[in-house]
C-alpha cells in the first residue's frame, strides 16, 4: 500500500520525498535506473519527513523491533526505533556481526545472498517492523521475515521509502503488508 492511498493524498512531503531521490541511470549495470537515497539523506527536510512518515504509521502499532536491512534500512531504521520506544536490530549481509548468529539465504535476480542477525537479538512475540529504502521483487523482504519468524517474532509490516505500483515479489511477502512513500523517479520514461 503506497502512503498516498493511505491517508496521505496530496501530502507535499511524499512529492518532496519523490524529487530529493536522485536516478542514476545504468547503474551498478546496464539498464537499470539507480534509485539513490544518498541525495535524499543530504536534504534535511526530506529526511525528516521520511522518518516522521513512518513514526506517525507505527507509533501506536505496539511495535518492540524496528529491524533494518543492511545497509540503507539503517538510514532510516534507528531513527524510527528511537521515536516510537523501539529497540533497533540490525539485518546484515554474512559475517558483518561478531558472536552468535541466525542466518537467511535468498535468491536474487542476479545470484543469491544471505541476512544474518544475532541470536537473541529478537524475543518471541515481539512485534517488528521490518525496513529497508527500496522493494522491487521482495527476495529481501522475504528472507528477513523468515528469519524474524524463525525466532517467534510477530512481523507486523514491511516498510520501504521507494517501491514499484505492483512489486512483483509482494506474494513472497507471506501476506505481510507493505508499506511504500513513493514509487521510483523516472528518468527519459525509464524505471
């Protein structure tokens, strides 16, 4: 569910948000349009909205764990734990976390790749929001709600600040909602 059909129609920060993200075509390959969040970061305001977006979403959903996918749902993730009382976990790529991990494979388009995440990190029946700055085809997503499961925890929603109308992943989301700001710029009528 895009913000927009969300209560938030017209709201002049999501269009805000939309303009700070800047589009590098053909990159890290041929074809595809960059989605980079770094611009955003640099533009105060934008930042703030995108973080206040999301705190006034989960402030009153109960949520314990705001875990963040390495490395740009780390951007965004402590910042929304700290406003709504949650604690912050990391979901990092393979032998990035020192002591005792769970880990998660999944398959990509181009490969395969792994979360890992500390044991103990995560309490069973804890509600958890899981974030990350873009959803394309939700391999990633997938891979931190089964990881986040196989501990008890309760996965309430997905959150990304940039998502495509229909994600073509969403299925792989185990009917977990998602939550998006805003669909990717375009450069030249291109994604």
């Amino acid at each position: 569910m895009f913000a927009a059909e969300n209560g938030l129609k017209g709201d002049p920060r999501l269009q805000a948000i939309s303009d700070a993200i800047r589009v590098v075509p053909h990159f890290p390959k041929p074809g595809i349009m960059f989605q980079d969040i770094t611009t955003l970061l640099l533009d105060h305001k934008a930042f703030k909205d995108t973080v206040d977006i999301f705190v006034d979403r989960y402030r009153d959903m109960n949520i314990s764990v705001v875990a963040g996918i390495e490395a740009r749902g780390f951007m965004f993730g402590p910042s929304i734990a700290l406003a709504i009382g949650a604690k912050f976990v990391p979901l990092r790529k393979p032998r990035k976390l020192p002591g005792e991990v769970i880990a998660e494979a999944y398959d990509l388009e181009y490969g395969s790749d792994c979360l890992e995440m500390h044991v103990g990190a995560v309490q069973p029946g804890e509600r958890v929001i899981v974030i990350d700055d873009l959803v394309a085809t939700g391999g990633t997503l997938s891979a931190a709600i089964r990881l986040l499961e196989r501990v008890g925890a309760q996965v309430v929603e997905c959150a990304c600040v940039i998502g495509l109308r229909e994600v073509k992943g969403q299925r792989r989301l185990n009917g977990k909602p998602l939550y998006i700001l805003v669909e990717p710029r375009e450069i030249d009528g291109c994604y």
